[in-house]
C-alpha cells in the first residue's frame, strides 16, 4: 500500500484520506468511515481508499457490537438500538448483531406497552398504579424519550388527586385518613402547599380537641375565664367546629351572670364605679345580655349624680377647678344631663375669666448717657406686645400704670430695686411688669497693623559697565592676533637662516604647515595691527563705570479701625401673682464696619488711602436698630408667657398637698393656652389625677377637649392670605358658604371682632382657637362692602404663618416678625 502510495501526494481526495487514517488510529471509527467515504467518493478507483474503508467498517462494526450489551446492561435501549443499527450498516453479516436487535426492540415495545398502560390507568384515577407502571417502564428502558417527563405528569396527578381525597376525610373528620393522603401527595411532589397545609390543618384541629377537652374541664370546675381563653384558643384552631362556638357562647354567658351578680352587689354597696365596670365588662362580652345596656345606664345616671353632688359641695367650697371636672364627669356619665351641661358651661367661663392677664409696660429704664433712646424702646415694646398678645391679654401703658402706682402708694424704686418688689402685690388692676431696661449703648473702635511693601527710587549708584568689558575682550583678542602673526614670521626667517630646506621645498613647506612669509605675511600683520588699534581707541573711548537709579524697597505700615456699636439691653416680665420673673431676656445690637487707612508719602511711592467710617450717631443708629429686631422677639416670648403663673401656683398647691388648688390653676393653665403650652402634658396630668380611680370609665382628655375647648390642634383660617403694607388681602377662600357671601380678592379686617393689621395680629388671635371651631371673621370687598361669615379652622400646616405649639420647656419659637411704623392705638385700663 505504501508502495502505491508513494507517488500519490497529490492524487484527489488525498487529504480526506489521511483525516480518516488518524480518526482509525485513534479509535474514532464513525468519523474515519466518513472522511474515507469522501476520499472513496473523490477517487473511486483508488485501491488503497476502498481497503482503507473496508477496514475502517469492519472494526467499526465490532466496536458498536461490543458497546450494545453495555448499553442493554443499563437500561439505555435506544443506545443499544443505535450502535446496533450502526453495526448492520458497516458490516451486515456481523455475527450476532440482527439477532440482538431483534431482542432490543422486543424490549422497547415491552416498555411502551407499560407506558400506555400507566396513562390508561391514569385515565381512570388509578394514579398510584400508574405511577408504578410508569416507573416499571423507565426501569427498562431509561432513555424513553418523553418517559422522565411523563412520569413527572403522573407524579403530579396523583398528588392532586390524593389531596383531593384528604380534603373529603377531613370534612368527614377522618384526620388519620387524610394525613396518610397528604402524606402520600408529599411523597409524590414535595413541597405540595396544598397537602402541607393539610397536614398543619390536621394538627390544628387534634390541638383543638384536647384544647376543648382541657376547657371542658375548667368550665366543670368553675373557672369560666380560663375555659374561655382556652375555648378561642381552639376556635382560632378550628373555626368550622359548631360546638366550640357554642361552649364559647355559654361560657360568657356564665361570666357575664356573675359580672351582672357581683354589680348589682357593688351598687347596693355603692360602689357605683365597680359596677360600672363589671357591667362594661359583661357588655364587651354578650351586649344586650341580660338587661346591661339597662344596667349600665342605671349605673351611669348614679354616678352622674354623684358627681354633681361633689360638684355643688365643691362649689360651697370655693374650689371652682374640682367642680368642673366634677361637671364634667357626670356630663361623661349622662350626655343628656342639661343641668350639669348649664353648670359646665358657666364654671369654664369662671374659670376662662381668670386666664385674663393685663401687662402694665412702666417706662423703659436707661443707664446714664442712653436716656435719649429708651422712650424709643418703650414705645416699641407697646406697638409689639398690642401685635402679638393672645385674646386674654390686656395691655397698660405708662401713663396709665404712673397714676395707678400712685393710687397704690408705690413708686419707680418698688419696680426697680428687687428687695422692694414684693410691695408690687399691692398694684390692683395689673397682673405682670413688663420692664425693660438699656444698659450700655457705646461706640468702640479698635485698630490693628499690617505691612505692606512698595519700592521707589533713591538717587543713582556706580554700577561696571558691560560696553568696557567687552572693549576690554577685544583689544585681548587683537593683541593674539598679532603675537600669532609675528610668531609665525620670525619662524620662516628662522628657517632660511639655517638652511635647513632647499629652495624648492620652501613652499610645501608654506602649504604644509601653514607659516606665512613674503608679502602675504607682512599685509597680515598690518590688518591685525590696524585691528588692534582699532579696538585699543574703543577702549579709551568707553567708561569703567555708569550711574544707574538706586531702587529702594519701602516697608509702610496699613492701620485697619473697626468701630463697633453695640446696644445692651434686658427685659423681664415680673408675675405680680406669684412674685416671680417668669421671663427675663439679654437684647442686644450690634453693628460693625471697619476700613483701612494708610498715610500717603510720595517720595516713596505710597499712596494715601484716607479713613472712612460712619459717624458715631450712625453707627448708633443701626446698632438701635438690630436691637429693636431683637426685642420683638422677647416681647413676643413675654406674651406667650401669660399663663406660667399657674404653673407655679399648682407645683405649690401641689408641694402642700392641696389637689383642689392645683386642679384649679392646672386647668386655668390649659384654658389660658388652649391649642397647647409647654407645660401641657403637667397640667393634664394633674387635672387626671383628680379622677384617678375612674380613669378606666372616662375619658378625661377628650372630655376637656369636647366640651372646655381646649387640648386643640392648631388650626389656620381656611383662606390664602398676604400681607401687603398695614392690610391683609385675601385672595382665595376654601370654604364653600363664605365663596357664595364674598368675592375675592378681598382684605380681612377682624377675626372674632378684634381688628388685624398684620399676620404677626392674626397669628396670635389664632393661637385661641383649635382646628375645627368655627370663627366669626370681617372681610371688606373691593366695593367696599363689609361681610362677616363664619370660617371652620383647619388644622395648620407647615407654614411660618401660623401659630405653632412649643416644642419644649423654654423653647417655644414663633414665625417671621413684623414690625410697623404705624401707631398702633393704646388700651387703658
């Protein structure tokens, strides 16, 4: 073959030939019969290709023998069936090979046969045996094709179908029947949701069972609350049980007799408030059971009239603040009671009439030197305190509050000087000093030096001139020329003197080495002469030195002044009731500006910047000004402060153990401040704290909410409006009634009958009233015409122009301020 070969390189199919040689070699029969059926197919006549493919099928032929009974060993019949059908088609005489086949495909039609049976039986619920089956198939033939997934199918079948029939024994309570199903259904797709949720509904309803059986036997013994609890644990369990529900119904019927048994005990005790509680228990039980609802108001009329009646005594007794809580808990207990409803509504405005505070604003104070600018101050404490006072606060000027002082026997030292401000107390028609009073006003100015540097110049100096250097490099540079010259002639007349070279060698001895002799030489050194010359009259011309102008760098010094004027101020608020400053605040302005000032020197080059400040009566004058700004916002806090005596009178009462007097100012306190106060949560606390033992029956907050008209949210005019100059216009109303009385855009003029100029006005008017209530508010229209409608507060939002509660003890803040230069009108007293 080699031999044949040989001289073939290039015959056709050459390259397939050799590609099918090496699959042989290496085992890879299928491949080599392929690519030596292509050589064969590219030279037919090729001897060596057709022994080659002959070979090749023969040993392939026996390989795919050999692997058929591997295959058939692991049940993988279609593999067989492949490397035997491959085994015929390369050698069909193979021994062995048909026969096989034969017995391989009796095999697949056997596993078929069960397949078709598996999905017969499914068809008719079998799904237990047709899963076997299917099972019995693939264990013959593993790679069926569809087999994995049929007997997936299966799987799921029969796993819905046995939930399916553990749903029918749990209805018939068969719980063994229907775990094993479910069971079974998990077996067959783990994970089922709906046979896990069997399982779990099984075990619930065996917990049930020895649930009720345990409450069975509290209820036997007489433990009707517990068998309760225990009788809803196992209704929670299983809730489609009727009985339970039933032992749940006559369980709470056997505690609701003895709730109704034991008040009926209490009220003939009268203990009206345990039987109101014992009777609300059995309500919350079984409503309507037994009469309660009856019962239960039977009981509440008893408590209203007890309550009333420690209302009257209370009212005997001077203690205002215990008889409206007092009213208020019957009103709680009977809505219906008209009489405790009169009586209510008088005791709050009893109370609400003590809230009234009048701040009387003496002159303001001045230390010597300021007393030109305090009756500004006092005056703007005035316009301020009219601006932001709440509905409950009245203000007195000086004019009014000197003749008052005079009619109590005091004067400006029982204000001023703190040992003698106990005699105040006697000052009738006053409740609080506002009093203010300008320390320091004065003018600083502070001066502080830099350096700066310039330079100028201070005559000429001597400096060497580089024009003589360079003369100098010259006449150096001629006189070698000339030297080099002259060393070169007297060389060649050395040479002739000696006779050393022959008359003919004389001028390669000139062109060799260069000397210069004759006429050339001589006209050479006459140029290097003239040259020299030349440069030496340059040097003699030019001087050693020249003048050149003397620069001088200058060290000046830069005085910065700053002038600071600073305003010094305090203001307190002395509480007349109590004795006590319940505001004292630092005010203070102050304003700065500085300059530079640098003295001006032209021989050396300095240029003058002059000082330039504002005068000391300007500088003053804006320092005044921040310190206005300033007190606007303590006076605004003063206000605010209107109602802090109460809080210092009830921690007394309290401190003395006298609960009536602390009720009392606890709930002047809440009046005075009915959309919030810093001391709030305090104040309740203690107003609570007088009911305590039917804190369970009432609801104390939301009776002082509902009926006293405080512990409100804030609330805001449902209305958009802008302040423009001394007016307020509004120019969109959100309250339907009010659209169809008022055009807009429109100004607001009084909100509940009191003039406002300015939102800083209707801010504080606001802080009166909750979200929710209803406002009479004025509104002029563009033609002039006057229209007061009633507005629904809506809670406020997030707006600074809005009254908004404290956040904290001493920490209460408010919105923008607004300051007018108009005069606002004064209140007497």
């Amino acid at each position: 073959m080699l031999l044949v070969l040989s001289g073939s390189g290039g015959c056709a199919g050459y390259r397939e030939y050799q590609q099918g040689m090496t699959c042989l070699r290496a085992g890879d029969y299928d491949a080599a019969v392929e690519k030596l059926k292509e050589a064969v197919l590219l030279a037919p006549q090729n001897r060596a290709y057709l022994g080659a493919l002959d070979d090749a099928k023969k040993k392939g032929a026996q390989w795919h023998l050999e692997r058929a009974p591997e295959c058939v060993g692991v049940t993988d019949l279609g593999l067989a069936e492949g490397h035997l059908k491959k085994a015929l088609e390369y050698c069909p005489e193979i021994q062995g090979a048909a026969r096989m086949l034969k017995q391989v495909r009796a095999l697949i039609a056997e596993a078929g046969q069960l397949r078709q049976k598996a999905l017969g039986l499914s068809k008719h619920d079998r799904w237990d045996e047709a899963v076997v089956c299917m099972r019995a198939a693939l264990r013959k033939y593993r790679s069926m094709p569809g087999g994995k997934q049929a007997l997936k199918d299966l799987k799921l079948g029969a796993s819905n179908w046995h939930v399916k029939v553990a749903r029918g024994f749990l209805d018939k309570d068969d719980w063994d029947r229907t775990e094993g199903h479910a069971k079974q259904a998990l077996d067959y797709v783990p994970g089922n949701k709906a046979a896990e949720g069997l399982l779990k509904e099984v075990a619930n309803r065996r917990k049930a069972q020895e649930l009720v059986r345990e409450a069975d036997s509290l209820f036997s013994s007489g433990r009707l609350r517990e068998a309760l609890v225990v009788f809803e644990r196992a209704h929670e369990l299983h809730r489609q049980r009727a009985d339970i529900v039933k032992k749940i119904r006559k369980t709470k019927e056997g505690i609701c007799r003895q709730l109704i048994s034991k008040a009926d005990a209490l009220s003939r005790a009268g203990d009206f408030a345990g039987a109101l509680r014992n009777l609300r228990r059995s309500e919350a039980l079984l409503p309507a059971f037994g009469g309660v609802d009856k019962l239960i108001r039977a009981a509440c009329g008893s408590l209203a009239e007890r309550h009333m009646g420690s209302a009257r005594k209370a009212l005997g007794a001077g203690q205002d603040g215990r008889a409206l809580v007092h009213f208020l808990a019957a009103l709680g207990y009977d809505g219906s009671n008209v009489q405790a409803k009169e009586k209510l509504v008088k005791q709050v405005q009893v109370l609400r009439d003590r809230t009234k505070y009048v701040i009387g604003v003496p002159r303001f104070q001045a230390s010597m030197g300021c007393e030109d600018i305090a009756p500004n101050f006092g005056l703007a404490v005035v316009r301020q305190l009219l601006r932001v006072k709440p509905l409950n606060v009245s203000v007195v000027e000086w004019t009014d509050l000197e003749k008052l002082l005079a009619k109590a026997g005091l004067g400006w030292p029982d204000l001023v000087i703190p040992e003698l401000r106990g005699r105040c107390r006697k000052l009738k028609g006053v409740d609080g000093l506002l009093m203010g009073k300008i320390r320091s006003c004065r003018v600083l100015k502070d001066r502080t030096t830099t350096w700066a540097t310039t330079k100028y110049q201070d005559g000429v100096k001597m400096v060497p001139n580089p024009d003589y250097a360079a003369a100098e490099e010259r006449v150096a540079a001629a006189e070698r020329e000339v030297a080099s010259i002259r060393n070169q002639l007297a060389s060649m007349s050395l040479l002739r003197l000696l006779g050393g070279l022959a008359p003919g060698k004389l001028g390669e001895v000139l062109r060799d080495g260069g000397l210069l002799g004759g006429l050339a030489g001589r006209a050479r050194l006459t140029a290097a002469m003239q040259t020299l010359a030349a440069a030496q009259r340059q040097l003699a011309s030019t001087p050693r030195e020249i003048a050149k102008p003397n620069i001088v760098q200058y060290r000046y010094p830069v005085h910065t002044v700053t002038a600071t004027a600073t305003l010094e101020a305090s203001l307190e608020l002395l509480d007349l009731m109590t004795g006590r400053v319940v505001l004292e605040r630092g005010v203070s302005g102050r304003y700065c500006e500085s300059d530079r000032y640098v003295r001006a020197d032209p021989r050396r080059n300095v240029t003058g910047d002059p000082l330039e400040l504002p005068g000391q009566d300007s500088m003053r004058r804006r320092a005044i000004e921040k310190a206005l700004r300033a007190l606007d916002a303590a006076v605004e806090e003063a206000a605010r402060k209107h109602g802090q005596r109460f809080v210092i009178m009830a921690e007394r009462a309290v401190a003395r153990k006298d609960r009536a007097g602390a009720v009392q100012h606890a709930l002047c306190y809440l009046l005075a401040y009915p959309t919030g106060g810093e001391s709030r949560a305090a104040m309740l606390k203690i107003v609570c704290a007088d009911l305590a033992a039917e804190r369970d029956l009432l609801a104390l907050p939301e009776l002082l909410r509902e009926h006293c008209g405080v512990l409100q949210a804030p609330g805001e005019l449902p209305v958009r409006v802008s302040q423009v100059g001394h007016r307020l216009r509004v120019v969109r109303i959100r309250d339907a009634a009010a659209v169809s009385k008022v055009k807009t855009p429109c100004v607001l003029t009084a909100v509940a009958g009191y003039p406002v100029a300015s939102l800083v006005q209707l801010r504080a008017l606001l802080s009166s009233f909750g979200a929710g209530q209803a406002v009479p508010v004025t509104l002029t229209d563009s033609d002039g015409r006057e229209v007061t409608v009633r507005l629904r507060l809506v809670p406020a939002k997030g707006s600074s122009d809005r009254p908004r509660e404290p956040r904290g003890p001493d920490k209460g803040r408010s919105g923008p301020q607004e300051r007018s230069t108009k005069a606002e009108p004064r209140v007497r007293l």
